[in-house]
C-alpha cells in the first residue's frame, strides 16, 4: 500500500521567533518513503537539524515576522495490515528489563505514575499480567474518558484527564501511559499519523494523533486507548517520555496557528 501524507501549518508571528519542529517521518520508517520529507518552509529561512535524546529528528529554525508556512510532503510504502497484535505477550520482572527501557518506567511530566500508583493497582491489580493488564488499562481509559477537542489545554496531566474524565487523544495515552507504569510495564509516548483506511465514513478533519508503545516479552508493541483497535497506516512521528518530550512544534514566543492541515489518503491504481 502507498499512501501520501503530509502536513501545512500557517503561523502569524509579531516578531522573528525561534522555533523546534518535530514533523519528519521516524527513522524507523524512512527506508519506506519515496522521496524525503524535508521541511520545506515559506519565506525560506535556514534550518539546522539534530537528533534528540531520543533519536527523534528535529528541526530549528527563526520564524520570520508575518505570516509563515511550513510543513511535509511525501509518499511512504506501507504493509496495509493492523497494528501487530501479541496476544499472551508477557510481562518482565522490573530486575530482568533492559537498561533502555527503565526510563520508561518513571513518571514524567504529564505521566504523574507516582500519584496515580495506588489508584492503578486498586483498578488493575487483579488483571492478569502482561498483555491482558495492558489491554485492561487501554479499555479502562477508552470508556472513561470522553473524547472532544473543547476539552484540551495544553497543561492537562494524566492525573487531571482521569480526575476530569474528558480530553483529547494525548490525554488519552498520558493517562494509559501512567497506569502502566504504575504497574512496573515500561511504556513511552507516541505520536504521529493515523489514517482513516479500512475506517467506516464519515471522517472528521485529519489530525495527527497519539498513542503508545508497551514493552512487553522482549519487544515494544503498539497500543491505542484513543481508537482501542488496531489500525491501518499508523505512521510514527515521534516518542518520548509524554507530549513534552515530542511536541511538534515549540514555539519561543508569541504566535498564532492560523491554519492547520493533515493528510494521510490511499493511493490507489
């Protein structure tokens, strides 16, 4: 399967202002693009590029004041099935784990695992261990919480989505994110495209979206508490810790998103 996917965003800023953008496909995922998805920006301006601590690819740039465009454009290779499923997958000692994977077993930022620990154990403490539990906590958080873009603010936790039951999709996967790693499951943030392939019209406006990997007997697995279902033409953007460690774009100054555009379509013929 082909599928094109991309991304426009249209700023206003007063004043030239620095900027990291985190928008270009995931490593893991490159060998499978046709062409590169460089970040093309609109007036030109200069733009370094490093990795993060995470190995994701970041951009720098100084937005210029006035009206700025930016964004990706590309076609990426896809295998057209689901999210791979491991079922009975199981579930390490804290003691047996890799070293790389301890950081994700700490609370962080929007991932208070500290406060909502008892919490967690009180709800999920008798699920059976390894997939089971972690398909215990996405259920628990699909249902909870209610889904809707007027309840984002950007400063949400995941003890606050669970204390006020309503959120968007990265409130979804802080709050699962944190229950697991109340449970000693090493898990880390995810975001990036999902597509709407093999999904029952209508569709509501592309967005990029977030969810997160687990691990689990040996290696990382996906898991949605947004969707709770596995999906085609999930395309990884970026992971960390939680959204303050993968924001698609930090913005050092003031600004306004003007407009905001998220493509992810089949190619068919």
């Amino acid at each position: 399967m082909r599928i094109h996917l991309g991304c426009r965003l249209t700023y206003e800023f007063p004043a030239p202002t620095p900027m990291i953008v985190i928008l270009n496909v995931h490593y893991s995922r490159v060998g499978q693009l046709e062409r590169p998805d460089h970040l093309q920006a609109s007036p030109h301006v200069p733009i370094e590029s490093y990795r993060d601590s995470f190995g994701n690819w970041c951009n720098r740039l100084v937005a210029p004041a006035g009206t700025f465009v930016m964004g990706t454009d590309t076609v990426i290779q896809d295998s057209g099935l689901v999210d791979e499923q491991g079922f009975g997958a199981m579930q390490h000692r804290v003691e047996d784990l890799p070293a790389e994977t301890i950081l994700f077993l700490l609370p962080s930022r929007y991932c208070e695992s500290d406060l909502l620990s008892n919490e967690a154990w009180r709800l999920f403490g008798q699920t059976p261990e390894g997939w089971a539990r972690v398909q215990a906590i996405c259920d628990f958080v699909h249902n909870h919480i209610t889904f809707g873009y007027e309840h984002s603010r950007p400063t949400k936790t995941a003890a606050e989505a669970y204390s006020e039951g309503r959120g968007v999709c990265r409130d979804f996967t802080h709050l699962a994110v944190a229950f697991c790693r109340a449970m000693n499951i090493p898990t880390r943030y995810c975001t990036g495209y999902i597509s709407d392939i093999g999904q029952t019209p209508p569709f509501g406006a592309m967005d990029f979206a977030a969810w997160m990997e687990v691990y689990l007997g040996g290696r990382w697995w996906t898991f949605d508490p947004r969707n709770n279902e596995p999906r085609i033409g999930r395309i990884l953007i970026a992971q960390g810790r939680d959204a303050a460690d993968v924001p698609l774009t930090h913005t050092f100054g003031e600004n306004t998103l003007t407009g905001f555009e998220v493509w992810t379509d089949e190619i068919r013929g």
